[in-house]
C-alpha cells in the first residue's frame, strides 16, 4: 500500500501514483472516451448559472414557416414575408445549457492506492473527463470538493476557461489534503459534507459523485436517497484493485500503539464491496463501480 510522498508508478494517462497536477487535467480534454457503463451525462438544462423554470418559446430561431391559424402575430418576420409573397412566422427555441456538478471525495480515506494510483487521483480524473465531455456538448461545469479540511466550491461555468477552474480547484484541494495526512485531524462522515455538497447543486442539474463511500456515517443512504429524487445522479465508486481481488494470503498489519504486527485477511472484501454496490440501486441513481488503476475497467453495479 503506497502513503503520500511515496506513491506508486504513474497511471495509463499520465497522473502520477499520488498527485493531481493542472497539467495532466487539461491534457483530459483529448483522452479517449469514457466505456459505455459509466453512467451517461444526463444533464439538465439550464439558462445560465442558475437553474429557473422554462418560459415562453425562448429567444433563437429555430424555424421560418407560413403563417398559421392560432400563431401570434408579433412574430412575422416582414422580410422573410416579403420574400416568399405570403406571411412568414418565426419559431424559436430556448439558448440552454447543460448543468454538471462534480463532488470528489478527498477525505483521508481516499488517499491511498496499492497499484498505479490512489483512489483519489482516480477520482479526480474520471469527474474531470466527465467534465470535459460535459464541456464539449456546451455545458457548464461546477465542483464541490470533500477533505478533511471542510468544502470548497466552484461554481458551475462553461467553456474552457470553467474546467481551468475545476482543475486547479482539484489540485489544490488534493494537495492540502495530501500535505494534511501527517496533522492526524478527524475525518468527517460522508453524509455529513455530502449533504452540505447538495445545497450548492443547481435545481435540476446532474451530480456525479466520486468515492470510495469510507466513513459513510448513519444517514447516507438518506442523502443519497435526496440526491437521487433532486435530478440525474451518478455514483462512481472507485475502488482499488486489492478491493476487487484480494489476495489469498493475510496480509501483516500494525496498529497504532501496538507493538506487535497483526496478520489481516481480506478474503471478504471483493464480496463485501459487491453487495453494497447492489445494495445502492435507488431509483434515479446511476451505480458504477470504477477500477482505480484502469478506468476503462468501470462496471454498472
């Protein structure tokens, strides 16, 4: 098992075992597409940054056509009319975007890894090609980010100049929580920062959520319930390979105080992490259970 500072070799796309870099997210925009069982981007649509319900026929042309019964004449368009000899009118459309908000799990729990990189760098790289795709069909990308050290948000922007924030929001926060490991601060449930994540999620939009689901604490099946009825959800349960194939032998462990080492099986850990991912379908939440050290591995679960 690898500790900060100490990471093991780089991943397939060039993230290094243990760090989250700006560079190596930006570069995200041209890695190939993500498998087809992670769950699709489903995302809502949106007239700005903030999400409000739908009125009128919206403001783009979608159309000229001939007038017709019933059709509001304040929409003639003279010199289309003009033109073709006869009333043209214009249709229209709504100039919407697609809302996404990426929460990635960043707490203690995720900074480790056994083979090409801690879950959390696995995290960061799949919300952030999430990102990208979401970017690309003209969405606006947003990110609320979990530590040991509280949230941080940023607010949902499209184009690029919005996933240049998202990536040196990932990094940052995934190098203070590196740097945090050593200070030994208590580690807050998941149920307790996703629900505060929550609040800043525009009506409506879809939420991915990246984590190992360590610490879960008493009422995260209820948030994730509420996340679920709120919009599109996805969970991506990323999960190092000793968790989908343990070894066969036990593994020597040592506890905090005790001098002596502890032999631990982990026989039961790929069974385990199976039945709960089963045991999370909800309706409205997308499952996939994500390889850390591959991400072309993911599964629906």
């Amino acid at each position: 098992m690898s500790v900060p500072g100490k990471g093991p070799r780089p991943g397939p796309l060039g993230l290094s075992g243990d760090q989250v870099t700006v560079a190596a997210l930006l570069a995200l925009e041209f890695a190939p597409p993500l498998p087809q069982e992670i769950p699709a981007l489903a995302l809502a649509r949106r007239p700005g940054v903030t999400a409000t319900r739908a009125a009128g026929q919206g403001h783009v042309i979608r159309e000229l056509r001939p007038f017709a019964e019933g059709d509001d004449p304040r929409f003639l368009d003279a010199a289309a009319s003009a033109r073709a000899g006869a009333p043209q009118v214009r249709g229209f459309h709504e100039d919407r975007e697609g809302n996404l908000l990426l929460i990635a799990d960043f707490r203690r729990p995720m900074l480790w890894g056994t083979q090409a990189r801690f879950r959390s760098v696995a995290a960061a790289e799949i919300l952030m090609r999430l990102g990208w795709q979401a970017m690309s069909g003209g969405g606006a990308v947003g990110l609320v980010t979990l530590s040991d050290q509280g949230l941080e948000v940023t607010r949902p922007r499209a184009r690029h100049s919005g996933m240049s924030r998202i990536a040196a929001h990932l990094a940052r926060v995934h190098a203070s929580a590196l740097a945090a490991t050593a200070a030994g601060a208590a580690t807050p449930d998941l149920d307790q920062q996703l629900a505060s994540a929550l609040r800043h999620a525009p009506s409506g939009a879809m939420v991915a959520l990246a984590s190992g689901l360590d610490q879960p604490g008493p009422r995260l099946t209820a948030v994730l319930a509420a996340l679920s009825q709120r919009g599109p959800a996805a969970l991506l349960l990323i999960e190092d390979p000793l968790e989908r194939a343990a070894p066969a032998e036990a593994l020597p462990t040592r506890r905090p105080g005790r001098a002596e080492a502890e032999l631990l099986s982990l026989q039961s850990l790929p069974e385990s992490r199976s039945r709960r991912a089963s045991d999370l379908h909800l309706p409205g939440l997308k499952v996939a259970r994500i390889a850390a050290d591959n991400l072309t591995a993911g599964a629906v679960a």
